[in-house]
C-alpha cells in the first residue's frame, strides 16, 4: 500500500511533465534551479566543515530551523500549492492509517523540496566528516530532521485542509498570505543588520534555537564535537519526542478530516443588488468594465496585486525615506497597473467564452477591461505620484514626474490590451491561490514578461528621456515637456493600443479560447 | 422500416434551416474529432443530437457556433455563414456550451444581466428579463448569491438563463440537463416547448435517450465525428425505442457474462 501511494505519486510527477513540451521544458528548468541550490548548499556545507566548531554550530542550526519552518509555513501561506496526496482524495479507499501516514510522508518526499532538503540534510555529514562521532550523529539526527519537516508539513496541511474547504477562507488567504512574502526583503535585511551590528546576535540566536523543536536536532552534532554527548542526546530526544508528538497530532486530524470533509457554508442571498453593473453604462463595454472592475475587488487573484501597492510604498519610503526612491512611487505604481491586465484573457480562463458567444466586439472588450483599470489606477497614481512629492517639499518636480507616471500608465494600458489579446499564457486558475502557478509555461510567460515591460519602456521613452533631462539641467520646460508627452502620447499610444488589440482579437477570438482551456 | 433520411439532403435549403451544418471537420493533432459532419436542424425543430461519450457532440456544436474554428466546413444560422459573419450569426443563436467556467465571481442576477448587456441590450429589457428568467429557473431566492457558491446544477440553469437573454431564433444546448434536478428539468422542457411552439429552434445534445425520444421531434445519432441517422425521431428509431436503435447504431454493447465476481449471491 505505501508502494502504492510513492507510486501515484511519481506517476502523477511524470504525468506532469507529458502534458505538453513546454511543461516539459518548465519542469527542467525549475529541476536545474533546484540543482543548482543543492549544488551550492552542498559545497558550502563541506566548505564548512573546516570552520571553527562554535560558527559551524551557529550557521547549521539557524539554516536548519529555517527549513523546518519553511515546510511549515508555506503550505499555510499557500493552500492547495502542492495538493497531489491531499488527504481528502483518500476517503473513498479503506486505506489503514498506518500505511497512510506512512505512504503520505515518503509521498512528501518525492518532489523537489522534498529531495533538495534530504540531500542538504545529509550533506551535513561531510561538515562534521572530521569529527567522526558528530559525523554519525549528524546522520541520524538529519533523517530524524526530515521526516520532521515532512510530519510538520502534513500536519499544517490536514489542519488546515478543513478550512480551505470553504472559498471565504481560500479567498482571504490568497490575498493576506502575501503580506509576510512582501515583507521578507526587510525582514531579512533587519536579521543581516543584526548579524553585522553586533557578532554575538547570531550565536545567541542560534543558542536559543538550540533548545527548541526547530533547531535541536540541528546542534546536536555541535554538542557531539564539543564533547558534550549529554547535552546531545537531550536535543536528540527533544527532536524526536516533537516527531512523535507531531505524528500523532498528525494522525488524529487526519482521521478526523478523512470523516468530516469541507463544508463551504453559503448563505442564500436574493437579488437585487447589480454592484458596478447598474453603475456604468449600458453598453456592451460599460458591462465589460463593470464586470472586470468587480473582478478587482472580488477575485483573490487581482486584488493580491492590489494589496502590493501600499506595500510598494512603504517599502520605498523606508528604503530611502521621503527624498529619495519614494519619490518615483506614482510611475512606479503605473508601471505595474498598467501591465497587470496583459494576462486577462488567461485569468478569464474558459469563462471568456461567452464574451465570444455573445459577440463583443474585440473594441468593446478592450475598451472595457482598460476603462476598468484606468477608473480606479489613474486617481491612485495621481496620489501617489503627487503626495510623496508633496511630503517631501519637491512640488517643482510635479509636471515631470507625472508625465511619467501618466505617460507610463497610458502606454502600458495600451500596450497590455494588445498583449492579452495577443498571448495567453498559464496562470492561476478562477478560484485558486494567487501563488499557485501551473509548472511548465514559466518560461513563455517571463519571457512575454520582460521583452513586454521592454516594450513598455521603450514606448514610454520620451517623457522618460525628457524628465531624466529635467533633472539633470533642472530645467522647469523639460518637466512641462515630459507633461504633455506623457499625456498626448501615452493617450495616443493608448488608443491605438485598444484598435490593434481589439482587431486582434476578432481575427482571433476562438483561437484565443482553445488556448486558455489547454490550462485547466 | 423506413431509412433514415439522409442528413445531407440536397433538396434541404438553406434559408429554411434554421442551423445548416456542411462538412465541419476538426482535427486535434493525431485524433480527428469531427470527421464531416452534415447535418440540416429544420426551422422550428426540437433536434436532439446524439451519441457516446467522445463522439464530437461538442466539438461539433462548438464549431456550429463559432467557439472553435473547423478545420473544414460550413455552419449556417438561417442562412448566415457563421465563420464569414460571426457577429450578425451570433445576434440569432443562444449558446450553452458544456464544460466551460462562468464569470463566477458574479452573483447570479449579475451574470444573466451581464449576458445580457454584453449583447447591447437596453437596461430596462435586462432587468425585466432578468427577473422573468430566474423565477422561471427557480433561482430568484439565490439571485445575490455568487456563482461560484452554486450548486452543479444551478450552475448549469443560470448559464442556460444567459443563453435565453436576447430571445434568440435559435438555441444550441450542449448537455442542458446535466446534474439538473427532476422538478427543474420539467421547468426547462416546458419552456423550452413552448419556446419552440412559438416558433423558436432548439438542437440539444444528450445521452438520455429517453429524454430525447419523448422532448425532441428530430433527433441525429452521431459516433466517433460522423453522423450515423439522422431525420424526425420516428424515422431514426423505426418500430424500437430510440435506446435500442442508438445502442444497434453506436455498438459496443458487451455481453452480461462479465464480471461474474460482482455478483453477491
């Protein structure tokens, strides 16, 4: 039976991979990345291996027990990332919980992360290679680490499991799980300012680690190589009794889940209430921008890239206070709104079949989905491009910068409705995490990515010449000049935008259709 | 037995058909799916399409109402070329495809109400058509609530509410009544028969033969991209019922024998 489930899986991880080349290639590239990692973790930890004990002990286990939390808090931020042994699909099978949990644990273990942490866990052997003992500790003690990562995992996921059953929580969490994403550069910079501020932070650090689920089992091959084999045997058992406890833990909500599936609780509602429909004109493009608007703020998918901006924000102004880097905020935000709709027509997904059913013209289509960003990111941009410059006293730079902003919001609207209606690529599906991208396609989509943000700024060019001239000579025409540019052109460039994507798209509407239901 | 008439009949016109398939033909890589289909759906005809699962139902009505461009052949809507005027073809059809999502982060009245302003409908005419459709579908209790919060079977009745919007000439169903309760069934079979009583055309395709037999007065059996019968459901099953005739046509009936392990006693 635990055959059977390490089976499925490497059957449904192939089957992954046939679906189409380029998957294929997707597969590769994200195999080579992991490689890579490996290749590099492993080397450093035999490098590592002739440093001084007490930093071997210091490095090892603050890297370890950020593993462990890794595989704990990703599933979290991530429901439904990696659901191919989702509990759930077993209930049908009289599967004995034994070789359940057994089966689910190797399960997790095959896959990337799985393979990347085993190997770098028992790359710690070699570090300890020349203290023979810690060596033969670090083996046990790294597989005991293992399979805690892959229990703690599975536990996370079966508790929650009941919970993302209901769309309320999967939208919610698909918005607020990027909060903590956004703020790992800061955190990680305040945990190397505090390495750097003072040597002692990181050792102490890890001497509390030390004594917690997280890094125990990681200093117990340091103790080994002090000479302190009870201290080592005390971490050992704090390593395994948090396993054991964890298994159990795991397999009571497991068998509990297995009895008690996800219950999504809906009120009924009567109608009544057309939200932005009744609100924009009756046309087939007012219907359109409603629609696409309503998306915005209901879809977890859009709103995440929402959620992004305050938090752009924030971080500029802590990266270079008022004067520096915060004062490019406003284009900053235009540039990404405005190439956030160049993938609508794949977030659409197969839904977009009854614009094609009801023959919308591929104008109306275009003009809608642009009205509806330009409706609410053309008043955000005006504030944000004009409070940071307000803050910082700069109000002389005005004109340039918000011809930027304009003439880069503009463009990018333009130039995002011929996109979409020109490439479809694979993204997450309606209802699905915002995180949750289909393996494989990557490559296409980075690569539509950067030659269409290249695109972006090369048609934004003037007003991008014309305020770096600004400030250069400090010359108020230059600003004025980036103004108008920004205004005329990028309105210029925003219709054409429009026609072209919207003769694209009658030509090839159904063809457009066949691509986005590929990905399902 | 009378033979089926056959679908490519030459005296057929074009202007008295309400959907005129000739010859599509679609090929996915290796597999061709549709194999030339021909098939003439008389104007104000109940026509039930069909055939075991992976005939080309789908694909086949699909490409009859410009969701996805054949290989080969024609489709005409009352005698307007599908693929050459896409616009003026799809203004007469009214479309339930199968297996596609809905825009449903809409609540239900939202999306019928977006269908229909999505056709350059006035707002009143919506409105009022909105209501009129989600009482006769039963869902006017759960008009706010989102689509995605649907039941598999209220999803289907909604997508079929916003076919219905612009009271077309003409409707293709693809698998209507799919995971649809008894009671919302027999709503939907009313209305669709008095739908085509006025004068309307309906084609739907189904493997319920039963349902077909008794709904549909023309009927075409269609397997692995070609059509084997078609004509007036009469003509089609002869003296048997439809069941049997389909069953005779398709083939692949096993035998009973197997499976001897399953039986308990």
């Amino acid at each position: 039976m635990v055959a059977h489930l390490l089976r499925l899986k490497l059957v449904l991880l192939r089957n992954s991979f046939k679906r189409s080349t380029a998957q294929l290639i997707g597969v590769i590239l994200g195999g080579l990345y992991g490689l890579g990692i490996l290749g590099t973790l492993v080397v450093a930890l035999v490098l590592l291996g002739s440093a001084d004990v007490g930093l071997i002990r210091t490095i090892l286990v603050i890297g370890g027990s950020a593993t462990i939390l890794g595989w704990i808090v990703i599933p979290i931020a991530a429901a439904g990332i990696d659901m191919t042994l989702d509990p759930a699909r077993f209930v049908t099978f009289a599967i004995p919980m034994r070789q359940l949990l057994t089966g689910l644990v190797l399960g997790g273990l095959v896959g990337i992360p799985g393979v990347v942490t085993l190997i770098a866990s028992l790359a710690q052997v070699l570090t300890w290679i020349r203290y023979p003992a810690a060596a033969l500790t670090a083996f046990v003690c790294a597989l005991v680490a293992v399979l805690l990562c892959v229990v703690a995992s599975r536990l996370v996921t079966t508790a929650v499991s009941s919970m993302t059953g209901s769309r309320r929580f999967k939208d919610i969490n698909g918005v607020v799980a990027f909060i903590p994403l956004l703020f790992l550069g800061p955190i990680i910079g305040g945990v190397t300012a505090g390495f750097q501020s003072s040597p002692g932070f990181a050792a102490s650090l890890a001497d509390v680690l030390a004594w917690t689920p997280l890094g125990a089992l990681w200093a117990a091959p340091a103790d080994v190589a002090q000479g302190q084999a009870g201290l080592a045997v005390l971490r050992l058992l704090i390593g395994v009794a948090t396993l054991v406890l964890f298994l159990v833990l795991w397999s009571r909500s497991l068998a509990h889940a297995l009895v008690t599936p996800p219950y999504n609780a809906v009120t009924k509602r009567a109608g009544g209430n057309l939200g932005w429909l009744g609100r924009f004109p009756a046309t087939p493009a007012g219907a359109v921008a409603a629609r696409a608007l309503t998306y915005w703020l209901r879809d977890p998918r859009y709103s995440a890239s929402l959620v992004v901006i305050p938090f752009i924000g924030v971080l500029l102004f802590f990266s270079g206070g008022s004067a520096g880097a915060f004062a490019f905020l406003g284009p900053i935000t235009a540039f990404l709104l405005a190439w956030s709709i160049s993938a609508d027509i794949s977030y659409d997904n197969t839904a977009f079949s009854l614009h094609l059913s009801t023959g919308v013209s591929g104008r109306d289509d275009r003009t809608g989905r642009a009205a509806a960003l330009l409706v609410f990111s053309l008043p955000v941009t005006l504030v944000l491009t004009v409070l940071p410059l307000l803050l910082g006293g700069r109000s002389a730079d005005l004109p340039a910068l918000l011809g930027l902003s304009l003439g880069l919001l503009l463009t990018g609207t333009g130039l995002s409705s011929l996109v979409s209606a020109r490439y479809t690529y694979n993204v997450p599906l309606p209802g699905e995490s915002a995180f949750k991208t289909p393996p494989g396609t990557n490559f296409l989509m980075f690569a539509v990515q950067f030659i269409g943000w290249f695109v972006m700024l090369l048609l934004a060019l003037p007003e991008i010449v014309l305020t770096i001239v600004y400030f250069v000579t400090g010359n108020a025409a230059f600003g004025w000049a980036s103004l108008l540019a920004g205004l005329v052109l990028g309105a210029i460039l925003l219709v054409v935008g429009i026609r072209s994507g919207g003769r694209w798209y009658d030509r090839r509407a159904p063809e457009l259709l066949l691509a986005v239901s590929a990905n399902r | 037995m009378p033979p089926p008439s056959d679908a490519n009949n030459p005296e057929a016109e074009a202007g008295s058909a309400a959907l005129s398939i000739r010859g599509l033909a679609k090929r996915f890589g290796e597999k061709i799916a549709v194999d030339g289909v021909h098939l003439e759906v008389p104007s104000g005809s109940f026509y039930g399409l069909v055939g075991p699962n992976g005939a080309g139902k789908t694909t086949t009505l699909s490409m009859a109402t410009g969701l996805l461009r054949p290989d080969h052949g024609q489709a005409l809507v009352h005698g307007v070329d599908v693929w050459a005027q896409p616009l003026e073809a799809k203004k007469l059809m009214g479309i339930l495809p199968d297996g596609v999502r809905l825009f449903d982060r809409l609540t239900g009245e939202q999306l019928v109400t977006y269908a229909g302003l999505l056709r350059g409908m006035d707002r009143e005419t919506v409105q009022e058509r909105t209501g009129d459709l989600l009482r006769a579908l039963d869902l006017a209790n759960d008009a706010g609530t989102l689509v995605v919060d649907y039941s598999a079977g209220m999803t289907k009745k909604i997508a079929l509410a916003s076919a219905l919007i612009h009271a077309p000439k003409l409707l293709v169903l693809d698998e209507p009544f799919e995971s649809v309760d008894p009671v919302s069934a027999a709503n939907i079979r009313d209305i669709l028969a008095g739908y085509v009583e006025s004068g309307g055309s309906v084609i739907v395709s189904s493997h319920v033969m039963d349902l077909v037999q008794r709904m549909c007065d023309h009927v075409a059996v269609i397997a692995a991209g070609t059509v084997l019968a078609a004509g007036t459901v009469d003509e089609v099953r002869g003296d048997g019922s439809l069941e049997d005739r389909f069953v005779e046509l398709v083939g692949g009936r096993t035998t009973s024998e197997g499976l001897s392990w399953l039986r308990t006693s």
